[in-house]
C-alpha cells in the first residue's frame, strides 16, 4: 500500500511538473488524432465499439477541461483535438495502406489506438519510417518492442506477458491442485504468443502440472468450437486457458458452458473482462478472469477520483460500465494529452516522442510506468479474480481479485519476454 | 513494335508519371504504386479475359508472388529490388506453367471456380502455418536498388512504373502476333481455331502462364510497396474478387485501361474509407454492381467513345 | 472408443452444418450455372433474423419453445424477400451475359449486403441462447454435449430427404432435372425456364438462411459471420462435384469427420485438412466426386 502511495504521489508529481512546464510553445488551436479500432466484423461490438466510446468520451473532457485534476488543463497543451474514425478491419496489408494515407494524405497530428496485434505488427515499422508519433492503445504482442528498438511507437498498457505470467501466478496461489492444463487460442501473434507464455510460466511455477500436447489454435473469428470442445473435454487436463477476446470469446463461453465445461474444467480467460458485462447471467460462475492489465469489472470499485469519474462518466453517456477496452483508449488518449502538454501543441513527432519516453503518470485506474522497450513500452500491474453472478445486484461480480505489480510480471527493460520466463524470471519483485 | 498509338501513348505517358512523381506529394506516389503495381495482374486477367477466361483464384499467384518477397527478405535476407520482382514473378510463373496443365481443359464457370478452389488451398496452408506468418504475415524491408539503399520511396516508384511500362509495351506487341491474335477466335468458337491449325490447349496455356507470371510480380510489387503481406490481403478469395473487378471496371479494350482502372480503384477505395469507414463495402460493391450494368464496356469504352467523338 | 464416438458426433454435427449451407448453393449453381457469393449473406442474414426474434419475443415474455418456429420463419422470411429481390431485381436482367459476370455480380450483392446488416442490425452482437437452453444437454461418450447441436444432424438429414424427394418423386424434379441437363433443350420442351430460376434461387436462398437461422442459438451473431462460410461451403462444393445434392452430402460428411479427426489427433491441421482434401480431389478428379452429366455439345 505504501509503495502504491507512493509511486502515485510520484507520478502526479511528475504530471504536474509537465503541466507546469508546457504550454509556453507557440499553441494551435486544434489537432486531429485519428484512432482506429474495429468498426466491422465479430470484434466491433465486444472490443471496437466500447474502445472507440472510450477515447471520445476522454477526448471530449479534455477539450472542455473536464479531466479531474491533475489533467484539467484544457486541451492537447492548450489545443482541441478532432478525432478521426477508422476501422481496423480488413488485414494488416490493408491497415498499412491505410496507415500511410493518414499520415501522408490526411496529415493528421497523432494515431492512438489499434487493437489487432497483428495490426501492430504490421504498422511498428511504418511508424518508425513515416516518423509518425503512434500510441498502440490495447494490442498485446511483446514483440513489438522487443524485436527492434522503437523511436516513434509507443504502448500505454502491459504486453500479453504479463496477462499470462499473472494468469498462471493466480492460478498457483489459488488453485494449487491443477494437474494439467490445456488452452484454445487465435492462430496469429496475440493467440501463439499468449499461450507460449502462459505455458512457460507454468513450467516454471507448476513444474508438476502437465501440458496437454493437443492445445487448439482454431483461425480467428471462426466462430463454432464444438469439435474443439469435445476435444478439450476428453484430454486428461483439468485448466483450460484462452487468450480468446470480442466475439469469439463469446460464442465460445456460450457453447462451452452449454457442455459443462466450465463445470469440469477450471477456465482461464486472459481477456474476459468484456464478457463479464455483456454476457450477465449467462457467464458461468467461477472463471478466472482477467481484463489485460487493471480495467474493467475487475477496477470497477477503486475510488480513486480518477478512476470515479470514468467509470460514472461512462455509465452516465453510454449506460452500462466502461469494460477494458474503453479504458484502454482512455488510457492512451490520456498519455496522448501528457505529450502534447509537455511538448506544446505544435510539437514535432520527435518532440512528443521524446516527452512520452519514460514518463510515468497516473492512469484512470492504474499507475503507468513507460519503463520498457527504452521508454516506449508501458509497465503496469496485472490480476485476476473469479467471476461470480450476484443474482441480487442482477451483475456479474469478480471476487478474490489479486494484483501482482508490474515488475513481478514484466521483464526488465531490454529482457526479452520468453528468455526471461525461460530464465526463471530473475529479476521479478512480487 | 513501338510504332502504333497504344505503344506511344504507354511510353510518353509513363515518362510524363515519372517525371510528376517526382514532384507529387508522397500519398500520390503511394497509391500510384498501389494502382500500377496491381495493374499487372489486371494486364494478366485482361489476356484471359479477351479469350472468354475469367478466374476468380488469381490472388493464388499474387500471393505466390508476395510471399516469394516476404520469403526472399526474412529468410534469406535479399533485399535487391529485382531479384526479388523476379522470384516473385518466376515461381508464380512455374506454379502457373503446373496448374495450367489442368487448367487449359476447363472453360466458363469451372476455370473461374477451379481457380478459386486452388488459391485457397494455398490460403489454408498459410494460415495455419506459424513459419509462414500464419494470420499476421510478414513486415518486408524496404528493398534496395542497385546495392543502394534509398532513402524515399521514389526510386522504387521508378522501378515500378518502368516495369509497368514494359510490361504493357511487351502484352500489346503479344497481342498483335498470331498467337496473341487468338484471343477472340478461342472465345467465339474454339473448334475452328483447331482447324485453321492451331491448339487451342496450347494458346491457352501460354496464356495462363504469362497472366500467372503479372500476378506473380504484382504481388511482389506490391509487397515492395506496402511492406507487409498477409493472406486475408493477398491470397484470400476477396482478392481474387477484386482483381477481377478491377478488370470489369477497366474494361477489355486496351492495355493501358488496367493502369487506369486500377488507379480509379485505388483512389475509390481510399475515399469510400475515408468517407465511410463503417460502409466502404457498400460503397465498392454498389461501384461494382454499377459498372457491371451499366458500363459493361469498362472505364475504356468511355476513353474511346471520348477519343471518337473530338476525333 | 470414447474418442471415436465423439470424433463421429463432431464430425457429423459439423457436416450438417456444412451441408445445410452447401445444399443451397450446389442446387443453385445445378439449376442456374451461378456460384452464388452472397450465398454467404443468406447465412448471415438468416443468423441475424432469427436471433434477432428469439430475443425479442424472450423479452416479451413468449414461451422459448416459440425460437424453433422463429427459427423455420426466419429462414423462409430471409430466403423469400432476399432471394425474390435479388433475382427479380439483378440477376434476372443478367441471364444472357456472361455466367462469370453473374458472379461478380453477386460478389458485388456481397459486399454490400454485408454492410446492409451493419445499418440494419448495428454492430453489437447478438445472443439467442434460448433454443439451445431449452433443449439441455446430455452425456454420450464420457463428455456432455448438448442437445441442441445433435438436432442439426435431424435437420441435415431432413433437408436431404426433402431434396431427394423433390428431385426424384415429383413433377417438379423432372423439370429441375431437365434444366439442369440442358437448358436450351427445357425451353423447347414448355418449360418456364425463368420461373423455374426465381423458384431454384428462392429454395436455395432458404436454405441458406436456414443454416444461418439454426446455427444461430450457438454463436455470438457478429458482423463479418458470412465470409467465412462461403469458404467452407465452397470446399464443400468443390469436394463433391458442382451442382450435386448427392455431392454436397458426402463432400460434407468427408469435410466434417477429416476436421473433427484433425482437432482431436492433430490439431495444427484442423483448417489445411479441408483444403487439402480439396487439393487432392481437384488434381484427380476436377470435376468433384459427382459431378453431375454434362451433355457434348458443339
């Protein structure tokens, strides 16, 4: 509690001698920020639409000076900011077009958003050749920064590393009988890279626990897993992990829970935090459930000021709570407001670059600290927590939520992800 | 071989699109690369198509031609310019030289269905294979010229452009040899093609084979130029859906028509995304439905009825 | 045997699935020569209608069993208003152009049908869980399955029976029969060949909203559910020979049992098995499994 006390004091201080600093550079009036995110397809509704909804919703409040202290300075260092809509479907080839466009024909100020990791991917070294100043707001990949030094990209949450680390951290502390596990995830950067961590960092906390060798990777959006449950019913293991998100999570708790399988198995849900709140009464009880990092139903309650305000400004605007991706955004668009402040509205990319590396500033709902990948990758806390349904609220609940801070699962700075977990995760302050 | 109007008007026009390249704002530039380096496959389509062949499953050697880039660069770290165009041109070429073998047995529907059929064989195989980037794909390097690194994407709109320019100067000259004449005859009656002596199989085969090998180096073009290929964007079954509407909406009448059409593509796509981003399929597929009914002659039969009526 | 019991029921439930949807298709292409692509849009059309409905008329309070005639409605609904519009308004205007035009052109139907729904039905997903809660679930083979997913094997078989009565024990199929051999040879005979096509496209249309409409209570409905199905259903096209009702039920049933194999034994290769064995019959037999019989003509 103390040190959490105190890395927030820390990081106030920090925001405020950035706004104290700034706004001496000649301002514009206005900047356009475009933000992408899934308008089409199975991730709209679960993902693309709340993540949109949270970067309007900051946006909005920073433009009128409506952020809580200590944001509320108005504007992007003093200017209003447009935001231009995008959708982030249709493939990374078509995103990289569409990327260079923004910069080149559009001429917009800043992208902040993203939540593909393949479209991450892609776009890092786009950024880095159009020298375009980009938040990725929620993709999860580690290798963005961990395969090439970045000057221009940034990322304002934890890598999937640490959802999983944690994830498997939860389960030896919470369900220390677990024999074996067995996991379904996506068949592209997010869902390989989830569950190589996850499986790692098992065999280095469990070392007894057995791994299923038939470990589903169904293609994303695919939509019916019924022969992958089936399998998953049958093998030996009594966890079963995915790092499924939107829509495909969805229809796969459905036709899981259908079958009991929640019921025989422990479920693990890396990203569950958006079903928590769509899917009401029909999640089973008792998943482990966690939000990518500290948003959603499992921050609901933290009575920050900050954290207050997002989430009844959310329920006021949108009528239900804000899930992770809204913070997210929020979060990015945040980080976004703190560059500008520091470097002055007309900043060049490099200058805003150069005002985000390192920094660390006091979130919605968490500390971030730009610690990692040289400054440009953020570092944050991580938990879980077990899903109940509170029949007299009407709403899912989470209980036993437990954090782990980030430097217990994270690596450090210039460590690669899976030489670290692979190392025995030195280093890790738990 | 450069002495009627087509040829003049490729190769004048194409030095006048080098030379404003290089004073165009790079947006431009981009997607006049985007729209010339497609415009190849479109060149390819257009040779089948004049023969009465349409395939819905060219994004087979598209992507071929891609992943060859993508390959060459990450795995073998090559990184000049043409070694890289003629991988990718050349392995689609000798898939197209297999396949074909199939191929020139089937007319109508079943060659346009067969081709489908093909491509996502290679689709299913890449996305499910992790060393070939699965879902995700691969980011490629900028290429070099020469052994030179350049520090804009303009020597490679040189590049690109140039290729475009030969590439439409050799399929015209083929277009008026013997061979590249029975295009039309094939379409309207094979059976007398066979007997005024010529195979029909075969001619339809050559065919095939030089469109597999434009696709094969528009895709590499293409990857160049984005520097990134995945399958959803290059090999699935859309793509071959869109290049075969860039054919109908560029029209059978001339070999420039594919550069025209594809750039008016490229430029519709960016506005429908701009304009709409929840509707820009709407938006393309109404284009398309349009086009079909009522310009069914292409974006070129408004060229030459343009040209007739001020001549 | 375990496993080899639930391989079989996987296996099968997904071949229904398949089949339903490539029924539609194949007749379609049988009868007219059209590979239809917004074949998909039916699914996804049918998909939306009925969760749409069986969640309406949950909130209204409606018995849940009423879904199952949502279910029927939705699909006949969708394939009567979208298969009489389309044909009426598009295709019937292209007969005399080129068949691979009529693709593009339903390509095109594709693509912007696709984004119709977005204004239709917005881009939040929608549940319809209610059918398959209603059903239960039930143990075979060690692991609990639910009841609803058996069903579909009932339905696919329903559908397959209908076909094959239709097209060997009625008038009706005689006719099919006819134009599917030779068209011009059915005109000549006082066939109504475009009444026949209005009534083919329709049948088909239903059935491809009937796939939608009963998968429906087991997915999430989300924008984007067409793209992936067409794919399939191609294979499936493709496997058992264009324009075969016989061909779409084996080529569904090797699609559906090789995939169920694959996830159980080896799962890497779940999605390449069912290219792979489109890969195979296309080398040895282009044509597909049954093809039907092509009349010479010069």
């Amino acid at each position: 509690m103390n040190r959490r006390f105190l890395t927030r004091a820390l990081g106030i201080a920090a925001v405020s001698s950035v706004a104290l600093t700034g706004g001496f550079a000649q301002a514009k009036d206005s900047i356009t920020i475009a933000v992408p995110s899934f308008l089409t397809g199975g991730a709209a509704g679960p993902f693309g639409i709340p993540a949109m909804n949270g970067a309007k919703m900051v946006t909005d409040a920073i433009n009128n000076g409506k952020l809580p202290a200590p944001y509320n300075a108005k504007g992007f260092g003093g200017a209003s900011a447009s935001l231009i809509e995008l959708d982030e479907g249709g493939g990374a080839t078509k995103q990289v077009a569409e990327y260079r466009n923004l910069v080149e024909k559009r001429n917009v100020d800043a992208i902040v958003g993203y939540i593909s990791s393949g479209n991450c991917q892609a776009l890092a070294p786009i950024a880095e050749e159009l020298k375009q100043f980009t938040i990725f707001a929620t993709c999860g990949t580690p290798r963005i920064f961990e395969e090439a030094p970045r000057k221009y990209v940034f990322r304002t949450m934890g890598h999937a590393t640490s959802d999983n680390v944690a994830a498997a951290m939860y389960v030896k502390e919470k369900f220390p009988n677990v024999k074996g596990y067995t996991g379904i995830n996506q068949n592209y950067a997010w869902g390989q890279d989830s569950w190589r961590d996850f499986d790692l960092t098992m065999k280095q906390i469990m070392p007894n626990t057995v791994a299923s060798d038939k470990t589903q990777f169904p293609k994303i959006f695919a939509g019916q897993y019924g022969s992958e449950i089936s399998a998953m019913s049958l093998d030996k293991a009594d966890l079963v992990h995915s790092s499924f998100w939107g829509g495909d999570l969805e229809a796969f708790i459905f036709q899981g829970a259908a079958r009991g399988l929640f019921k025989k198995k422990l479920g693990v849900v890396t990203v569950g935090g958006t079903a928590a709140y769509r899917l009401g009464k029909k999640l089973p009880d008792g998943l482990v459930l966690g939000a990518r990092g500290p948003y959603g139903i499992l921050v609901k309650d933290r009575d920050s000021v900050l954290n207050q305000w997002f989430v009844n400004t959310y329920k006021d605007i949108y009528g239900i709570y804000p899930s992770g991706p809204a913070y997210q955004y929020g979060q990015a668009i945040l980080a976004a407001k703190i560059a500008y402040d520091k470097a002055g509205s007309d900043a060049s990319d490099e200058q805003l670059a150069d005002a985000l590396r390192g920094v660390t500033f006091e979130s919605f709902s968490t500390t971030v600290e730009m610690k990692l990948g040289g400054g440009h990758q953020a570092a944050t806390e991580n938990g879980y927590g077990i899903t109940k349904y509170d029949s007299e609220a009407g709403e899912n609940v989470v209980t036993d939520v437990k954090f782990y801070p980030a430097s217990c699962v994270l690596p450090p700075d210039g460590v690669d992800s899976v030489e670290w977990i692979n190392g025995g995760m030195k280093g890790a302050k738990c | 071989m450069l002495r009627d109007n087509t040829s003049k008007v490729v190769l004048i026009g194409g030095i006048l699109i080098i030379l404003f390249g290089a004073v165009a704002p790079n947006w431009i530039v981009n997607q006049l690369m985007f729209g010339f380096s497609r415009a190849l496959a479109i060149l390819g389509l257009l040779v089948l198509w004049r023969t009465g062949l349409v395939s819905f499953g060219h994004a087979f050697y598209f992507g071929l031609g891609a992943y060859t880039v993508a390959i060459l660069d990450i795995q073998l770290g090559v990184t000049d310019v043409f070694v890289r165009l003629l991988g990718g041109a050349c392995l689609a070429g000798l898939a197209g030289f297999l396949v074909g073998f199939i191929m020139r047995n089937y007319r109508d529907i079943f060659f346009a269905m067969l081709n489908t059929a093909i491509s996502m064989v290679l689709y299913g195989i890449i996305v499910k294979t992790e060393s070939l980037g699965s879902t995700d794909g691969f980011a490629i390097s900028l290429p070099t010229i020469f052994g030179v690194a350049p520090e804009t994407k303009y020597p490679l709109f040189v590049v690109i452009t140039t290729v475009a320019i030969v590439s439409a100067l050799l399929i015209n000259f083929y277009l008026k040899t013997t061979i590249g004449r029975l295009t039309t005859p094939i379409r309207d009656n094979e059976i007398r093609v066979e007997y005024l002596g010529f195979s029909v199989a075969h001619a339809i085969h050559l065919k095939y084979t030089m469109s597999a090998i434009l696709a094969g180096g528009a895709g590499a073009l293409m990857a160049m130029s984005l520097g990134q290929v995945d399958p959803d964007s290059m090999i699935n079954w859309t793509v071959s859906g869109e290049l075969v509407f860039i054919t109908i909406l560029s029209g059978p009448g001339n070999v420039i028509a594919p550069f025209i059409g594809s750039l008016v593509f490229e430029v519709l796509r960016t506005y429908a995304f701009e304009l709409a981003p929840h509707l820009w399929q709407l938006i393309v597929g109404g284009t398309f439905l349009t086009i079909i009914f009522f310009l069914p002659g292409g974006i070129w039969s408004l060229i030459s009825k343009l040209g007739r009526s001020t001549s | 045997m375990e496993t080899f019991l639930t391989i079989l029921l996987d296996g099968l439930q997904f071949s229904s699935y398949l089949f339903i949807v490539s029924a539609g298709l194949t007749i379609i292409f049988g009868v007219m020569k059209i590979l239809n692509v917004c074949h998909g849009s039916f699914y996804a059309w049918g998909a939306y209608t009925s969760a749409f409905f069986i969640g309406k008329f949950s909130e209204m309070g409606l018995p849940d069993g009423l879904g199952f005639v949502v279910i029927v409605a939705s699909a006949i609904i969708v394939g009567l208003v979208l298969g009489f519009l389309i044909e009426q308004l598009i295709l019937k205007h292209m007969y005399h152009r080129d068949e691979v035009l009529i693709v593009l052109a339903t390509f095109g139907l594709f693509l912007v049908l696709e984004d119709v729904i977005l204004i239709a039905f917005g881009t939040d997903p929608y549940f319809a869980y209610q059918p398959m809660a209603l059903l239960d679930s039930v143990e075979m083979g060690g692991i609990v399955r639910d009841v609803y997913g058996l069903t579909l094997i009932g339905v696919a078989a329903l559908v397959a029976a209908g076909c094959w009565f239709l097209l060997n024990k009625t008038k009706w199929g005689t006719i099919l029969k006819a134009v599917i051999f030779d068209r011009e040879m059915g005109i000549s005979m006082g066939i109504n060949v475009p009444f026949v096509y209005t009534l083919t496209f329709i049948g088909g249309a239903i059935l491809g909203g009937l796939g939608g409409a009963y998968i429906a209570p087991t997915i999430s409905v989300a924008p984007g559910l067409g793209t992936e199905v067409i794919v399939l259903s191609f294979a499936v096209v493709v496997v058992g020979g264009m324009g075969s009702i016989m061909g779409a039920a084996i080529g569904s049933v090797i699609i559906g049992l090789l995939r169920a194999l694959a996830v159980h034994e080896l799962p890497q290769v779940e999605l390449f098995v069912v290219f792979a064995v489109m890969a195979v019959v296309l080398v040895f037999r282009p044509e597909g499994l049954f093809a039907p019989a092509k009349p010479r003509k010069i």
